[in-house]
C-alpha cells in the first residue's frame, strides 16, 4: 500500500499506524474465508496517515488464526546501542 497511495491518492504517507487485535470470526467473514463462524481470529486495523497525521486510508483485515504470522526481528548495535528492527506478517 505505501508505494500505490501516491500513484491513486497524489499525497506522500509518513506513517502507518497498526493495530492487531484476537477477536472471533463473525458470520460474513466465515463465508467468504471459507472457515467456520466464531472461531480464533486476528482483526488487522491500519491507518496509512499523510505529514499533516491526517489519514489517507483505512484498512481492516480479517484473518483466521491459522493463516497469520506476524515475524519481528530487532537488532542492538554491540557499539553504540543503537537499534533496527524488520518485521513482516504473512
């Protein structure tokens, strides 16, 4: 999404907000993942905001517990301490 907002929406994102929260899988999201309503899930909200922390778009993903991983990997420099960090969800 970072790379497509400018090209559909003209403005620069700066920041993505995300919030991962356990929930169960309602109704509507059961059918159309093909799962049973109700069981373990994880709601995805993202809010991809321009310089002004103004938001450009909102996305919520549903996905069920089986077909999420979420990986993070942080890094401290031995010299001086500093910290890097990857991360990246499947």
């Amino acid at each position: 999404m970072i790379d497509i907002i400018p090209r559909v929406y003209r403005k620069k994102c700066v920041e993505i907000r995300q919030v991962v929260e356990a929930t169960l899988l309602s109704e509507e999201a059961a059918l159309h993942l093909e799962r049973v309503p109700g069981i373990p899930a994880l709601r995805i909200t993202r809010r991809y905001l321009d310089a002004k922390r103004h938001a450009i778009l909102t996305t919520i993903s549903t996905h069920p517990a089986d077909r999420y991983a979420f990986n993070l990997n942080v890094q401290i420099d031995p010299e001086d301490g500093r910290t890097s960090f990857t991360a990246d969800g499947l």
